[in-house]
C-alpha cells in the first residue's frame, strides 16, 4: 500500500511539473537572416503575411507574422519592413494599445547593437490575457515580439520567448 502511495505522488508531480513546463523541453531556435532576427519557439509555428490595407501599402513593403499557439497562450513575431524608415514610438503604442490593457506592469527601454528597443509588460489585456512585449526597431524593420498568456505559471514561458529574440545582420 504504501510503494501504491509513493508511485501515485510521483506520477503526481511528474504530472504537475510536465503541464507548468511542458514548453521547455522542446524550445528550438529558428533563424530568419532575411528578415534580421532569431527567435525561439517551443513548438511548431505558422507563417503568415501581414494584411496590409493600400494606405499602409505606400509605407510598408512587407511584414510576416510568426505565430504559435497553444490552449492557453500565443507566441508571435511580426516583422516589418518599412519603405522609408519606422515611426518607432508609434509603432510601439499602436501594438501594445491594441491590447487593451487594464494594467501596465512595466515599460523598459532596452539596449540594442542598432537601432532602439523597448519592453512592456499588460495585465488584464483584450480577450484575458497578460502581455509580455518588446518592440524593436533596426532601419526600416520594425520588430513585435508578443506573448499572450491566460494562465498563472505562463509567464515563465512568456519571458523566455520574448528574451530570446535577437537582432542578426541581414
């Protein structure tokens, strides 16, 4: 009865400890020399051109949206290359303002090799969601590095995601 026990508490905690951490077996980098940027996703993600409306078409020569998602999260980074240069502070408001946000836990200005960066953080954001952003901006690209999560012990993985992505020469 007793070894039933102890077999039944570790399956427990294997259990809890593989659903909080599931993300970190499985992180792999991804290298997107084009478009300036590494990043690292814990599974697999979809590519997706950017819709741009004929107003933005006169500004913007492309953007692609790297995206995962999960029940209770979404990984993306959206690169976008701009025609004549980025309008960094609204750029970074439009993105993190879209959110909604009830709470902004934090605004951070990051250091980068070239070109400017900033970091956010929202709580209570649209759809239930916390927000973990930075923002970049490195010539005419402008870089979105968003992470949604709904569930306490998400952030953990929301942070990794976001401090993974780093600026690579074209």
């Amino acid at each position: 009865m007793r070894w039933q026990a102890s077999v039944l508490t570790l399956l427990l905690i294997w259990l809890a400890a593989s659903s909080i951490d599931a993300f970190a077996q499985s992180w792999r980098k991804h290298v997107y020399k084009t478009e300036g940027f590494e990043t690292e996703f814990s599974g697999d993600i979809i590519l997706r051109p950017s819709e741009i409306n004929d107003d933005a078409k006169t500004r913007i020569v492309r953007s692609t949206k790297y995206i995962q998602e999960g029940p209770n999260f979404r990984y993306m980074v959206v690169a976008t290359l701009t025609k004549s240069g980025v309008n960094f502070d609204k750029g970074v408001e439009a993105s993190f303002g879209s959110y909604k946000c009830e709470k902004v836990l934090g605004e951070t200005p990051l250091t980068v090799p070239r070109g400017k960066g900033r970091e956010m953080r929202g709580a209570g954001c649209a759809d239930s969601v916390q927000l973990e952003a930075r923002y970049y901006e490195a010539g005419n690209w402008f870089y979105q590095v968003l992470a949604e999560y709904k569930v306490a012990g998400g952030e953990q993985a929301a942070r990794r995601f976001v401090e993974a992505f780093k600026l690579v020469a074209h």
